[in-house]
C-alpha cells in the first residue's frame, strides 16, 4: 500500500499527476468541493464572529469516505489542489474533516501547488512542499460567507417584493445593472442624421481607390457639417465642376509605424479572445481549458498542455521564455527574434508573479502535430493559446502608411485618402488580436503609388448618407471586458456570472448580444433603488481589493465582515418594513384608463412588462406595452379572410399567452387560431403516415412539432424531426436534441429505444 496519499481535485488530473510519481504515492481526487455552508438560515452567525457551519456536499460524500478510507493506511497526506485561494479553501476542507476524524494524528500534511502538470513541475512541487496558507482561506471564507450574506437575505425579500424564485448575488447584480443600463441607454437614443462625401479614383492603369472630403471651400470638415440631402447634393455639385474631371496630388505623407504584439492569455482575455474568433460561451471556453490543463494523451500517456488557466498575471517563467525564443529563431528565423524577451506588465493589482500567464507547456507541442488527439473544441483553443504566446515573443510589426491630400479644383478643397500595407509581418505572421465592435478602417485599404503633383482621373463624387448608432449591447467578450475594467469579479468567477445571469431568466442571448428580460429590468430597479450602494460598481470593487488584500496577509476577513453586515443588514430591514409590491413592480404613467377613467400603470405579470389599470380586480383593462390606447381600441382587422365558422371578421387578439387570431363575434363564436402559421419541416408524420410534422408553439411560447392533421392525429415531438430512420430500432425519423452538456445529437423519440449520436453544429464549426 502507498505510505504517501495525493489529493488532487479532478480524476483526469488524478491519472496524470500519477503516472510521474510512481509506486508510493496514491493520487485521489476530490471531484472539486468536498463541503460548503448548510443551505439553510444561520449557517454564517453573525453574533457569533459570523462562525460557519459546514456540511458534507452529498453528491461528494462517497469521495470523501474513500480519501478517508486510504488515509488511515497512509503516512503522509499532500495536497495537490489548485493554485488559487479556491484550491486551498478546498485542500483546507479535506484537511479538517480528515482532523475531525482523527485521521491525521501524528502524520505529516503538506501542500504542494504547481502551475502546470508536467513531469518536472510535478517532481518539483512535491521536492519543495509548504503548509496550508492560511490568509488564501480566510479569504475564500470571507468571500463566501459574504456571498451566502447577501443571497440568503436579498433573494427572500425579491420574492416578497417581485416575485418567488429570484435571486441576487453581490457580483452578478452590479452586472446585471451595467446590461440594463446599456439597453436603456440604447432606448434612449437618438439618431442623429450626417452626411460624408467621397471621390471614387484611378490612376492609368492601377486598381481603383477612394478619397473622403476633409475640406470644403477653405472650412475643415467635422463630422456633422452636411447633415442633410440638399446640402450633400449642393456640396457634391459644387465640387464636380471645380474638379472637372480630375483631382491634383499636393500632399503625400508616408511613414512606417510599428504594432506590438498583444500579451499572453490571462483568463479574461482569453474568455474574450476565444468569444471573438471561435464563437465560445465563456463557460465553454473555461471548461475546454480546463481539460487542456488537467492532462490529454498524445500517445506517450496523459499530460497537461497548458499552464494553469485562472490567472492574472502576463508573466512567464524564465526556462518557458528560453524554449519559445529558441523555438522562434529555428522556425521563423533570427530576424524575427526580438534582442532580449519582450516583457508584459500585470495590470492586475493583486496577480502573484509566482503565477503565469496561460501558455502551452511546451511550445515545442505544435497544435497541428497532436491535433489526432484533440476533440474540435480542445484544438482550436489549445491553436489559439499557442499562437499567442509564439506570437508574444516575437518582433514587432512594420507598416507602412499613406495619407495622400488631393485637391478638387483648388487646395480649399481637399479630399484624404488612406492606406497602408505590411513592410515587416513580424508577430502578425502567427497571430492578431481580435478587437469588439471593430469597424473597417480605411488605413487597411491599398493605395497606387502616388507622388505630389499627380493628376488623378475622377471617376464620380458620392454622397452617402448616415445615422449616429447607439452603443453596442454586450456580447460575452465585452461582459467580461467591462467587468475587468471595473474590477467586478476574478478570473474564476467571470463564466459563472453570466452564466447565473441566464440561468435566472434575467438576461437573453440573442444573436449572442445580452438583452435584459423584463423580470432582469425589474430586480434591477428593486436593487439600484433600495441597495444602490451594493450594485454600485466603485463599492463592489473596493470589496474585491479588500478580499484580495486578506489574501496577501494585509488585512483580517472578520472586520471586513462586519463593517459590510451592519449597514446591508439595516437596509433589509428597512426595505422589508417599508417598501410594498407595488412600489417595486408598478410604473405609473400619465395617461387614464380608457374603460374606467383611473390612472394606467405599467406592471410585471408572468409573462413580462405590461399595461393595465391601476383599479384591477374592478377594472380588467390591460394591453400590451408595445401597443398604444388607439391601437388596442381598435383591433386590427385579419385582411381577406373571415371565421371559418360564422363567417364574422377575424381580429388579433392579445391574451395570456400573446397574440393570436380570433373571431369577432366573440363570446358567441369561439373560434381561435395562432398568428402564425405552423412551418412544415416536410418530414413525414411517422405515426399516421399522411400528415406532415409542422413547428408550433405551446402556450407558454415553447417550440414543438406535431402532425398537421391535429387534433385526428396527436403525434408531438419536442425536438427538430430530421427524415432518418433510426438505425436501432428503423422508427421513420430521428430528432435534432442539443444541450450544453453534450452539444448536438441525432435522437430516437421513442424512449424506450434510447438511441442517440453526436453531430456536428454550427457553433462547433465557429472560426
């Protein structure tokens, strides 16, 4: 039997870190968390020092037993979790519940961190072992007793005051403000008109190119100096006959200018990176990682191929920086070989040095050549992570640039044109940074050559018209961004954030743009309104600095502690005493109730935001928010069509459900039908053989597919149908399934055949 026990917190990670120690060591995993706070009131007592009650996580329990099981056998217990406060919270817990089994009576208990799992780094920690640090607890305690402070108090009184089953965090709720608060910005905006004005060019025999109008009649141009039609025209013409068919070169300014490599991955710029050129969920990204991190088999064994992936920090060891160098000047010559390592500054306030940057384990592991053993998702990540950090250490690029004046008749009226093109590729010949909401600019164009005094032949004068646009909803990439920026959470917790966005139906991803829901606007309002200090982004911030200065020894978890309880603590109270229902979840407004004559509110009902009368239950006057008082007066009429029953006129109607078609001549004819017409997927119905499977939609605005002969035929599906029969039991069709979990799968709807497939999606395919 091994006299040494290894706990590490994965079974992947487990297998590997195994496979460099040998006979006498013992390599176990936790499978993360082996305890947390009781789920119930009074697990953090603030009374009594805001003392802590854990418990076993069930789902863990028999883990726990068989670590305990083999270190009553063993000698010495080291544990190997990961370098974060998080991995020390967890190694602290093994620690004391095998205490509290008096397990480690008289044996010896080290810690050992690393950064990588590579047979050196491993060999390495396990030589130079330390004790449990007790200051990365305290801050992981604190963090989460102020995490169960918060929830365990806000989310009782959301229900009171909004509605069951909501919740708030202390950092998901300053995120949630800053999605709200770009969409109200968005609804706010208006558009404002301007107007821009270009000469189409060619020299001889050269490609065509443009130039835009900088000056007009000696006045520089800003951007809102033509901002209509009839000027635009009136400028256009008047330029025209100026030019007369030509414009004169009077200025050519060229100039080289250097682009520097962007640093290595931290973990908030590679959740942006892999969002922007993969089309990753941060989630998915972190996960992926994760398995990159813990050990692949490459066919010599499992090992880790990239360094720790919850970092700060930009720096890299000394011995990684020797073997890219080496590996650059073999690969893409000396030239391309910077005179000393290029060296990136942490902006992070509390990275440690000791930890790196997230890069390959060895860069000499080329993606291509172990792409064999990679899934999809785990070779495009580990070609993203290696590119960047072979593209860190190499020189930076040269770029030419041109801005060439052209003058239309005379030097007051000047037209730029712009352009650039590579004179040394350098690190952009392995990798460029994608940037959020880029647009075209136009010093990517190409230009001839062009010397002063050049007449260039004038194609035409365009005008074109534009409008201001608002700023950009966040995507995942630019969440993360922003967060960072304001110093909203930590490398671990960015995936999870918004993941609890979506999972509390406070935001929606469309066309992977956050749009907040309107139950999302409503907490907001409660929170902004009655606990503005603690969604405030400075306030939220200022307590992520103090956790991380409890992390370095500087400051004591349990003052931190009660200077945040009193005054959140008074708050609730407050709020739960003299705030009501109403205050939060109505919105009054200055128009009357058509039907009764008392004032409108806008109010949150289950399906979301609508508008009714503040005199309900004796008033039931309500209409949609999108809708005005004339439009829900008069409701608008089904053009060319009448009741199949009666023959009366079809109207829309809005009801519990949304809109719909009805008849008129309601209540004396029911007849009812959706708004819109079911698609047929054009897969034979399977049952009944004659209809075909068409999408509708349930009431509660779920998709399914059912026979189009419904009600004669009743056969539904949830999911997509695809005309394949299944090769397991030959039932007529499969369907499309997909979850996060598992991605895409060709499914049998007959549960009792359980056949299923993976397939590849588009987003797999994202690049």
């Amino acid at each position: 039997m091994s006299t040494n026990l290894v706990i590490v917190e994965s079974p992947a990670k487990a297998k590997t870190i195994k496979k460099y120690l040998g006979k006498d060591y013992e390599v176990m995993a936790s499978y993360g968390h082996v305890r947390d706070l009781l789920p119930k009131e009074g697990a953090v007592d603030p009374a009594n020092d805001f003392a802590m009650k854990y418990q076993t996580i069930e789902k863990n329990q028999k883990h726990i037993d068989a670590i305990a099981k083999a270190m009553r056998k063993a000698d010495a217990l080291y544990l190997a979790t990961d370098p974060d406060r998080e991995g020390e919270a967890i190694s602290w817990h093994i620690c004391e519940y095998l205490k509290q089994k008096k397990l480690l009576k008289d044996k010896a208990v080290h810690r050992v961190v690393f950064h990588e799992i590579t047979k050196r780094a491993i060999q390495e920690a396990m030589e130079h072992p330390r004790g449990l640090a007790e200051d990365l607890v305290n801050a992981q305690q604190a963090r989460r007793a102020l995490d169960y402070l918060v929830g365990f108090n806000l989310s009782p009184l959301l229900w009171k005051k909004i509605r069951r089953g909501l919740s708030a965090g202390r950092v998901q709720s300053p995120a949630l403000r800053m999605i709200v608060e770009r969409e109200q910005e968005i609804e706010k905006f208006q558009p404002q008109e301007y107007w821009t004005i270009e000469a189409d060019l060619k020299k001889e025999r050269s490609t065509q190119f443009s130039g835009k109008l900088t000056q007009f009649q000696g006045d520089k141009l800003t951007q809102f100096s033509i901002d209509n039609e009839r000027q635009a025209h009136s400028t256009e013409q008047t330029l025209s006959q100026a030019a007369n068919g030509q414009l004169k070169v009077i200025k050519v300014d060229k100039r080289k200018r250097k682009r520097n490599p962007a640093p290595p991955f931290i973990t908030s710029t590679l959740q942006q990176e892999a969002s922007r050129k993969l089309g990753f969920t941060a989630q998915r990204t972190m996960r992926t990682a994760q398995q990159l991190y813990e050990g692949i088999d490459t066919g010599s064994g499992a090992i880790g191929l990239i360094t720790y992936m919850r970092t700060d920090s930009v720096n890299l060891a000394q011995e990684a920086l020797d073997e890219m160098r080496a590996f650059i000047e073999q690969r893409y010559g000396k030239d391309n070989l910077p005179d000393s390592p290029n060296i990136y500054k942490t902006k992070s306030k509390n990275a440690q040095e000791a930890h790196e940057a997230i890069r390959p384990t060895s860069v000499a592991t080329e993606p291509g050549a172990i792409k064999q053993h990679l899934s999809k998702d785990q070779f495009k990540l580990y070609e993203l992570i290696w590119k960047r950090t072979v593209a860190c250490q190499m020189i930076h690029a040269t770029i030419n640039t041109m801005a060439v004046d052209l003058a239309a008749g005379s030097e007051d009226n000047l037209f730029r044109a712009n352009g650039s093109s590579i004179h040394t590729p350098g690190f952009i010949a392995v990798y460029q940074e994608d940037v959020d909401d880029a647009k075209a600019s136009d010093d990517e164009k190409m230009l001839p050559p062009l010397e002063e005094g050049d007449e260039i032949k004038l194609l035409q004068i365009r005008t074109e018209q534009h409008f201001t646009e608002p700023p950009p909803r966040f995507s995942e990439a630019s969440l993360v961004k922003t967060l960072e920026e304001h110093g909203i959470g930590r490398p671990s917790t960015y995936a999870s954030i918004i993941s609890t966005l979506q999972a509390r139906e406070y935001v929606n991803l469309e066309k992977k743009r956050f749009r907040p829901t309107d139950v999302g606007r409503i907490v907001n309002k409660f929170l902004t309104e009655y606990f503005s200090q603690y969604v405030d982004y400075e306030f939220t911030a200022k307590l992520e600095d103090e956790l991380d200065a409890i992390s370095r020894g500087e400051e004591d978890w349990l003052p931190l502690l009660s200077s945040f309880w009193s005054p959140f603590k008074h708050q609730i109270d407050e709020t739960e005493a003299n705030v009501s229902r109403q205050d939060v979840t109505h919105e009054a407004m200055d128009e009357d109730c058509p039907k009764c004559g008392k004032p409108l509110s806008i109010r949150l009902g289950r399906r979301g935001r609508f508008i009714g009368c503040t005199g309900f239950p004796e008033c039931d006057y309500t209409r949609s928010l999108d809708e005005d008082a004339e439009s829900a007066a008069e409701p608008e009429v089904v053009e060319g069509r009448s009741c199949p029953k009666c023959g009366s006129e079809l109207i829309i109607r809005t009801g519990r459900y949304g809109k719909f078609i009805g008849c008129s001549a309601y209540p004396d004819c029911k007849h009812i039908e959706p708004l819109e017409k079911p698609k047929d997927t054009g897969v034979e119905c399977p049952e009944c053989k004659q209809g075909s499977m068409v999408s509708r939609k349930s009431r509660y605005g779920k998709l399914f597919y059912s026979c189009s002969r419904y009600p004669d035929c009743k056969y539904a599906v949830w999911n997509e149908p695809i005309a394949e029969p299944c090769p397991n039991c030959d039932w007529p069709i499969l369907t499309l399934k997909t979850t996060k979990r598992r991605g895409t799968e060709k499914v049998c709807p007959q549960k009792e055949c359980g056949y299923s497939e993976p397939v590849e999606s588009d987003q797999d395919e994202a690049s």
